[in-house]
C-alpha cells in the first residue's frame, strides 16, 4: 500500500480539523445571548432548542430510510432462500 492512498484523508482530516476550530468561538456567543434574551422574558431559548433537536433528527432519519433500503433487499432474499429450503416445491 502507498502513502499517496492516504494523502487525501488526511487533507480532509486537517481541513475539518481547522473549520472546527474556528466554529468553537460561536458557542460563547449564542448561550450569552440566549441567557440574556430569557432573562428579559424572550424565546429563543426555547426556539433554539427546538432548532437543536431539528437537526440533531434529520440525519438519523436520513440515515434509517438508507438502511430500511439497503437491509431490505438483502432480508427478503435471507428469507426468500429459507422458504425454498424449507418447503420445497414439489414437482408432480
């Protein structure tokens, strides 16, 4: 195995690396706002919750939808191959 097979995850890796680094700074700002906005009576705190969770779903459902596809093939030819070799057709 060559050395340039892992030169592209590892660009990925560092290129991920690097914009995550940078998204840590917004976490400070969004739980001052949402502290200050609940202390004066707002909602965004309940809003963004709800925003949390929403994308927290859609990959998991998207992901669910895949494997219901991807497994779905494969279970009906498990059971497919069980029906005929446990009730052969007989022939007359």
């Amino acid at each position: 195995m060559t050395h340039r097979k892992f030169i592209p995850s590892i660009s990925i890796f560092t290129f991920v690396v690097i914009c995550n680094i940078n998204s840590f700074s917004q976490c400070a700002m969004c739980r001052t706002s949402v502290e200050s906005d609940l202390k004066s009576g707002g909602s965004i705190g309940t809003n963004l919750n709800t925003g949390i969770i929403y994308l927290m779903l859609i990959p998991y459902i998207v992901l669910m939808t895949g494997a219901y596809f991807f497994f779905r093939k494969q279970i009906n030819a498990k059971v497919k191959e069980w029906k005929d070799k446990k009730f052969p057709v007989k022939q007359a």
